[in-house]
C-alpha cells in the first residue's frame, strides 16, 4: 500500500507540495517528506525531512512557509531549484497548532 500523500498547490497553481506520510510506506519509516515541484512537471525537490508534519502555507504563489516548533528539529527544511521560495518557520511549542485534514 502506497504512503498517503496530500497536495497543496499555490495560489497560482504554478507550483505543488505534495506531503508524504510514513503511514502504509511500502520501507517501514517515520519519516514525513515535503517535496515541491512545478505544476504539469514530473520532477520535484525534498524540502522537508522530519519525524513529525509542520504547517504548511503558501503565502504568495513562489513562497513556501512550513511551520514547526522550535523544540523539534527536521533532518532537513528548506532549499529549492524550482524556484519557488522554502520558508522555516519555527515557533515556541506553546504557539504551535497542529492543523487536522479535512
């Protein structure tokens, strides 16, 4: 069974986040990955690699804001080639709020 990934596209539709959940990974993980690729293209780049989800919010149609509490650390957040802009934002834990799929 493939990982669940869900999409968030940017307000322009010119890029994609796809977010991938260790849940179902055919590699037993408890990795959660953000890739960010441009929209109608293949190819996509990791900006994110962590045991836990942040936020994720596109605040213009280039800019990526990925949320998460100061007191958790990712293996990896932030870059990209595609041209659209990783922000890493972190929070005091208390402020943090994980958001729920709808």
């Amino acid at each position: 069974m493939p990982a669940p990934v869900f999409s968030v596209e940017s307000p322009s539709g010119q890029f994609v986040a796809e977010i991938v959940e260790p849940d179902g990974d055919l590699i037993p993980t408890d990795l959660v990955r953000i890739s960010v690729r441009r929209s109608g293209h293949v190819l996509s780049e990791e900006v994110f690699k962590g045991t836990f989800e942040p936020n994720v919010d596109w605040l213009d149609d280039r800019t990526l804001q990925l949320t998460f509490p100061a007191d958790r650390r990712p293996a990896l957040c932030g870059g990209s080639w595609s041209g659209a802009m990783i922000v890493c934002n972190q929070v005091p834990a208390s402020e943090f709020k994980p958001r729920l799929r709808a």
